[in-house]
C-alpha cells in the first residue's frame, strides 16, 4: 500500500479541529484540546497513514488487509469518548462482557466525534442529520453498549437531525451536562 502520511496528517488533523470547536461550544474544553492526540502517535498514525483513503476510516482498511486494525486497538483503550473504553467483565449478567455508563462529559464529546467524522468523510454531502443515521445503522448491533448511553444518544442526535447543530450544541451545554454527572 502506498504511504499517504500527508494526507491521513491533513485528515486527522482537520477532524480534530472540528471536534475541538464543538467541544469548545459545549464547555468541554480540556476534551477538545486533548481530542484523539493519539492518533499522532506511532501505533496509530503510521497505520492510518498507510491505509489512509481519504473517505472512510483507514481502520476498516487495515482490519480488512489483516484481519484486525492494531491501530484501533490502541486508540480505543486511550480515548474515553469510544464505547468500547467502557466496557467491563459482566457479574451476575447473561454477557461475559458489558457497557457500563458514559459520564456526559464523554457523551457530549462522542456526538461531537460522530458530527465531525460525518463532515470530514461526507464533505458537502454532510446533513444534520448525517450523524444519526450512521448512528442508527449500528445502534441495535451494539449490544455491549449500556442502555442508558444509547437513550441519550438517541436523543441527542435525534435533536441534532431534528432542530439542528445550534440547538443541540446548547441543549447539551446547558442542561445535559448541568443535569447529570
């Protein structure tokens, strides 16, 4: 495969600062600063750079030349605003595994994530509702995903395809993240 370095930096980067102004318009701004630095490192920008393709993540491409993509392995375990950070050994329940509950902080940040992953590989085909449709094509296959986190994922993107950007970003600012922990 060839190396795209500059283009996957270029990528990256722009994805982070889309995330950084919404987090920023949230009240989350330590979130936004630190948002995804380790796609930066070694184990995750080499691999994104040599399968980057400009309009998917270049994570499908490595688990599907491989098998599995060892740079998402090291990006989920380090970024809270992925389901999978949550998950834990399940006690007393019929999974071996289980989501246990987001903070908000990391749910308002995850809706800031899927809003700009759908700008950076959409572009100009990019609606409000963009987010929550790609949302829902996985929503029911996440089993592992706590059901409390799905509601309010399913409220907050509904509201975001629904009333739009404006009115989302300062429903979550003001009451979702003042009403909960």
């Amino acid at each position: 495969m060839k190396n795209y370095a500059w283009q996957h930096f270029k990528t990256i980067t722009h994805h982070k600062g889309l995330v950084m102004y919404y987090c920023f318009r949230m009240g989350l701004y330590r979130q936004g600063l630190a948002h995804d630095l380790s796609k930066y490192s070694p184990t995750e920008f080499m691999q994104g750079a040599r399968y980057w393709q400009g309009n998917r993540s270049p994570n499908n491409a490595e688990r599907e030349a491989t098998g599995v993509s060892l740079s998402w392995l090291h990006h989920k375990g380090r970024n809270k605003h992925h389901f999978e950070y949550w998950i834990d050994y399940g006690i007393n329940c019929d999974t071996i595994i289980k989501g246990v509950p987001i903070p908000r902080r990391y749910v308002a940040e995850m809706v800031a994530d899927r809003i700009s992953a759908s700008r950076v590989y959409l572009g100009g085909k990019y609606t409000d509702r963009s987010p929550y449709e790609y949302w829902m094509k996985s929503r029911d296959k996440l089993w592992f995903v706590d059901d409390t986190v799905k509601q309010q994922l399913d409220l907050l993107l509904g509201m975001l395809a629904d009333k739009g950007e404006d009115v989302t970003i300062s429903y979550i600012r003001h009451i979702f993240l003042k009403d909960g922990k």
